[in-house]
C-alpha cells in the first residue's frame, strides 16, 4: 500500500468517526433535551405554521417528483437546474421526511444523515440505487 493511499484511508476514518459522534451526540440531545428544536431558531423568523405549510408543500412536491420519475415522467430542464442545487436537495429532503414523521426536528436528523451517507461517507456514487459495487 502506498502513503497516500495511507494518510487518505486514515484522513477518511478519522473524518468518519468525528462525524458519526457528532451526528449521536445530536441525536441524543435532541431525543431527550430537544435541542435542535425549531422554536429555539427558525420559528423566531418564520411563524410555525408557515414553516410547517412550506415543508409540508416541498415535502408533498418531492414525493411527486420521485413518483413522477418512477411512472417514467422526465424532469424540465429549469426543474433539474433548481432541484439539484444542494442546500435546495436538502430542504427538499427535511421536507420529504417531516411530510412523513410530523416532527422537523426527527426529519432534520434524517437529512442530515443522509447527506452525511451520501457526501462523506460515499467516495463512489452509483447510477442506480441498487447497482452492484
């Protein structure tokens, strides 16, 4: 094995593991102190009821969108440009995930997951979802 492909498997376990403690760490203070709570924050800004209405809207939009792609419907090109912007893809995605669990906080944890799986921890990306790697 070669340095660099050495210090980078180290670099990668070391940003692995820092992650992962900060993504339980946060877990455990929201499940039992509510830390990430919206009315600490947002709600501040935003009234609740708004906030809830436009995620429950971009929520409802990104589960037709994945609906409209499995039914073989094709994405317009200044829809594609919008969508795939990454700080829209994740509102899009708390969005998706509050549409289904009623709780921001829980949905927000999970796009974080995700985007923790999908932009650290994945160094591959696949065509399709369930191609062999």
């Amino acid at each position: 094995m070669n340095k660099n492909k050495a210090e980078f498997s180290t670099r990668y376990y070391i940003i692995n593991f820092f992650c992962i403690i900060v993504i339980v760490i946060l877990v455990y203070q929201d499940m039992f102190y509510k830390r990430l709570s919206m009315r600490n924050w947002i709600t501040k800004v935003i009234p609740n009821n708004v906030l809830n209405y436009s995620l429950r809207i971009m929520g409802a939009y990104g589960l037709i969108q994945v609906f409209a792609q499995d039914i073989g419907r094709r994405t317009g090109n200044i829809q594609k440009l919008i969508t795939h912007h990454p700080p829209i893809q994740f509102i899009l995605y708390w969005a998706t995930a509050y549409s289904l669990t009623d709780d921001r906080s829980e949905a927000l944890m999970g796009a974080i997951i995700y985007f923790y799986m999908r932009h650290i921890l994945s160094n591959k990306t696949l065509k399709v979802c369930f191609e062999e790697v």
